[in-house]
C-alpha cells in the first residue's frame, strides 16, 4: 500500500537501530513525517551518540521522505516532553507515537543492583509513560492518535531479567488503561511483544542461555522465540515494522487495549486475562480447608515453571 500514512506525524523513540529503525524508515515510505527519536547509548542505557539517529534521518530523506532527529532520552519528563515538542516544532502536529526505547541491564534477582532497576524502569515503563502523557494531551485536543507500545515476552516470566520483566508487563497494564482513558477521544493504544535479532537480544550469551534453558525444559509461557530459532533472516528486526505501521493508520480505529507478538512472518494476539478457576466458601476459609481443598480445585494441573534442581 503506498502513502497508508500520508500527511501523518509520527514519533518513533529508539529508532536509530533495530526494530526502531525499520519502524521509521517504513513509515516514511507509507507517506508519514517521521522524529527519530535516539539518545544512542549502548544496551545498557550507558553513553550516548547523535550518529544513529541523523543515519536513519538521512537515509529517510535520501528516499525521498520527511524526517528530523531527537536525541532526547525518554527516561526524564523533559525528554519526553521535548521529544513531542520536536514533532509539533518541525512538522506542527501530532499523529502516531511509537514507545520503541530500551535498554538491558540484566542480573538475577538477588545480585541486581538498585541502579540496575531503577535504570530498565525508568527508560521502558517511565519512558513510556512520559511521552504518552505529553502525547495524549495533544491527541485528546484533536480527536485523534495512535499509541503503539512495546512490551516483551519476558513481561511473563525470564530468567535474569527481573527489572526488564516488570517494566514490560507493566507497560501491557499501562496499554490497557491507555486504551480506555483515550478511546472515546478516537485515539487507540496498543502493544506489542516482538521477537526479533537485534544488538539487545541476539548476542550470544542470550542465545547459550536460552539454549541451556531449552535443554532444561524451561522456556517463556506463549513466547514467540525459543532457542531453535535463532535464524537471523526469519528474525529480521525490519518484518516487526509492517503491523506496526497498519495499527497506526486509519484502518485500524477498532483494535485498542490488545497486545500481539511478533515474530518473523508470525502474528499473535493475547489473550486477554481471565479468571479460569474459582472456589469459593461462605464466611471465608481457615488454613486447614484451604490445605484440603486448593490441591484438588485451584491447584489441580498447575506446573513449576522453574522447579527446583536436583541434588548434586
């Protein structure tokens, strides 16, 4: 589809590299302004660089599209303040925020420090957050806007990654509120959970971890990778860039609060959370009933997804 974006605005944070990148660059050919939002740090948030971002501008306007460079980080309120201040600066609207930046800083639990935390929180669920509220006072005023936030299948459990798993489950609650709070503005929020090679994820002591936990029997509930597929070309971050393009167009003002994950040429929508097993006792229970009774209703079929290792 040519021009699907025509005459749109759209901010796209962490977007000099990887999924970011293609995001940017697909918009711009779909006919969308685009700001292309970088601190260029390294994984871990550290350091920054203006290269990545003025490449990808360029590489936009060598194509014949419009496009201008943010360095701003996400992870303070003026950044995310600054950063839609950019589009209405260059381009005098807003139409699309794309909340794509993050950073790794990955540690089990019990050695992760404070700042390792504060850290993967303040760049994914803060960051998010902040261009979201400055975004949708714009949106409110206009009766219109998308909102396509990215969260991880780690939000439903990873080893080592405490901080970067709640920040993204948490962005899925923050989608589904989002959605709410906005949709009778005509504004949609939506989620996604990619799978994708990208400098974060395809290194390799991700992938001899992932292999070592596939050759243990644990792997992410419902993930979209697994250590089988780490093929660079089905894992191509720029194949994340097409769905997201169509939940920010026009077409898709009906599909709000949901997330998907993508991978490769796979699509997935989540389930929504449901209760799935209820008990229930008048006057409430003592523990014994409780011993007696969760095992054989609640607790029937439930598996420990990381169970404990066996004595050496």
């Amino acid at each position: 589809m040519v021009d699907y974006l025509k005459d749109k605005v759209a901010v796209v944070t962490g977007s000099g590299r990887g999924i970011g990148r293609g995001i940017a660059i697909l918009m711009a050919q779909e006919g969308a302004k685009v700001v292309v939002n970088d601190l260029g740090g390294g994984p871990d948030g550290t350091g920054g660089d203006q290269a990545p971002s003025d490449e990808v501008v360029a590489e936009i306007k060598t194509k014949g599209g419009e496009a201008v460079s943010n360095y701003d980080s996400v992870a303070s309120p003026e950044g995310g303040d600054n950063i839609i201040k950019t589009a209405i600066d260059s381009f005098g609207r807003l139409d699309i925020l794309i909340n794509n930046a993050g950073i790794l800083r990955d540690r089990m639990v019990f050695n992760m420090s404070d700042e390792e935390w504060d850290g993967v929180l303040k760049v994914h669920l803060y960051g998010t957050f902040y261009c979201t509220r400055t975004a949708c006072r714009i949106f409110r005023n206009q009766k219109s806007g998308r909102i396509i936030n990215f969260s991880s299948t780690s939000g439903l459990g990873n080893l080592g990654q405490t901080n970067y798993s709640a920040a993204k489950e948490a962005i899925i609650g923050l989608t589904r509120t989002v959605a709410r709070d906005m949709g009778k503005y005509g504004v949609t929020c939506n989620a996604i959970r990619p799978g994708a090679a990208t400098r974060l994820t395809a290194t390799p002591e991700l992938k001899a971890a992932m292999e070592r936990k596939a050759a243990q029997g644990i792997d992410r509930p419902s993930s979209s990778i697994t250590a089988g597929d780490f093929d660079m070309s089905a894992l191509d971050p720029d194949m994340i860039a097409p769905f997201v393009v169509w939940l920010a167009g026009d077409e898709s003002g009906n599909v709000n609060g949901y997330d998907f994950g993508l991978a490769g040429g796979n699509i997935q929508l989540y389930s929504q959370p449901q209760i799935i097993k209820t008990i229930y006792q008048k006057g409430g229970w003592t523990v014994d009933e409780l011993a007696d009774v969760v095992p054989k209703t609640l607790g029937t079929g439930l598996v420990n997804p990381s169970p404990p290792a066996s004595p050496k």
